[in-house]
C-alpha cells in the first residue's frame, strides 16, 4: 500500500462526496443526505440503511449484521444538524465496508486515519464547495450560511 | 482540464462499478480514452501499475499535478530572458 498525504487523502474523499451529491441531484443546500441513504447508488443498496434508535451512549454508528444490510444506527432524539452530520459521517463507514467499497480499494486508503475522514467528508458531502461558491457569490451571509446548509455551527466555521 | 478530467472519473468510479472492473480488467486505457486527457498523460496514466484502483487514482492524482505544474514554465517566458528576440537583446549589449 502506498503512503499518501492528508491532501491527497482530502481529494480522494471531495469526489467520493462529490459522486453522491451528483447522484442525488441535488442543486443547491441542503443536501439531501437522508435521501442518498433512502436512494443510494446501485453499487450500495445493500449498505445504506438508517435505523433510528434510543441511545445515550453514542449520536450514530454503522454496523453490519453478519449476513444483513449495513445500516447507520442513529439517535432519535438528535437536532437536525447533528443527525445530518451524524449521518453524513457514518455514511464513509459505510461505502469503506461495503462491497464495492472493497473493490475500490477504500479500507487500505482511508482506514487507518478513518476518524479525521470521516469528519472532512462529511463537512464536504453536507457543503460541497461548489455549494459554498454559488451561495457566496448570490450574496450568501455568514450568518445564514449554518441555516442555509443545515449544518452544526463548528462545521459551519470550518466550511465558510 | 487534466484534473477535471481526473476528478470525474474518480467520482464516476464511486457509483460506477464498471470503471474499477475495466482496471482490473487491464482496460483503464479505454476508459481514459473517453476523457480529456493529453496523449501524453493519457499514455502514463494507462502505464500506472497498482493493487487497487484507489491507489490508481492517487497515482493518477500526482501525475496529473505534476503535469500541470510544469505546463506554466513551457507557456511563459522566463523573466531572466526578458521579452525580447535573442538577438534583439545581443542588439542592444552591443549598443551599451
């Protein structure tokens, strides 16, 4: 396995994003994440799953069952933005483990820093840059840019 | 472009099975055909030998910056040589 760079690392992942924003459709904020994982690409019908549930433990975490669909175990009692995020985070688990994640080749690139991954692309799956781009350029303030985006303030910052 | 090429297949290979089953089918080449690549780094992209199409695109990835970073000192002149022709600058000396 070769050595990359958290740069190199960073690109690899702003396309993986980039592939489930163009397949949801999406054209503007917010991004449809609970949609991707209602309708995700063929490859992952068998790895998308969500199942909302009560826990004090944790926000959201991906298993998958021996032999079942993966799903995203999700808080229910979560805000907005925090259960997109959630769910946009534990989304990388999921494509990583899957099969067409395998075939790819994602555990060898991404598992060994799997925690800052997930965390970058789930503020880039929830604010393309693109996104980001034609909201400055309409105008778009700071200040809404967290509405806007449905995002968690801290991802917000990082994002703006 | 190179890079936007790049970038659309690697994003193209996410929800796109085929595209990993042409690499490991030895047919990336036809693949790289359908983008926008110059026939020069087209050529070295098809020569990239990996275990994974991960690891393709990440090798891809340094290629292609690569190329783009030397495409700036083939378009421009070098500001040690100034504008001028050659010998409109042997000219010049020879007026001094």
């Amino acid at each position: 396995m070769i050595q990359i760079t958290r740069e190199e690392r960073h690109w690899f992942l702003d396309n993986v994003a980039r592939a489930l924003v163009e397949h949801s459709g999406a054209a503007e904020p917010p991004v449809p994440i609970e949609a991707i994982l209602d309708h995700p690409p063929e490859a992952f019908h068998e790895d998308f799953g969500v199942v909302d549930m009560y826990s004090n433990l944790w926000d959201a975490t991906f298993a998958r069952p021996p032999g079942q669909r993966g799903s995203i175990f999700v808080r229910v009692d979560l805000p907005a933005t925090a259960r997109r995020h959630a769910l946009a985070r534990e989304t990388l688990s999921a494509m990583i483990t899957s099969k067409h994640g395998r075939d790819l080749g994602l555990p060898d690139l991404l598992m060994s820093e799997l925690k800052e991954s997930a965390s970058y692309f789930a503020s880039i799956l929830l604010a393309p840059e693109a996104f980001v781009d034609a909201y400055r350029a309409q105008g778009g303030s700071e200040a809404l840019f967290a509405e806007s985006f449905v995002l968690p303030l801290e991802v917000a910052e990082s994002r703006w | 472009m190179s890079m936007q090429s790049l970038n659309q297949l690697v994003a193209r290979s996410i929800t796109d099975p085929g595209i990993v089953q042409a690499f490991r089918a030895g047919r990336i080449g036809n693949v790289l055909d359908e983008l926008g690549f110059t026939p020069d780094l087209r050529a070295q992209l098809a020569g990239i030998e990996c275990d994974s199409w991960a690891e393709f695109a990440v090798m891809s990835y340094r290629q292609v910056r690569a190329a783009e970073a030397q495409a700036p000192r083939l378009q421009f002149p070098s500001p040690l040589e100034g504008l001028l022709p050659a010998d409109s600058q042997a000219d010049q000396e020879q007026v001094a």
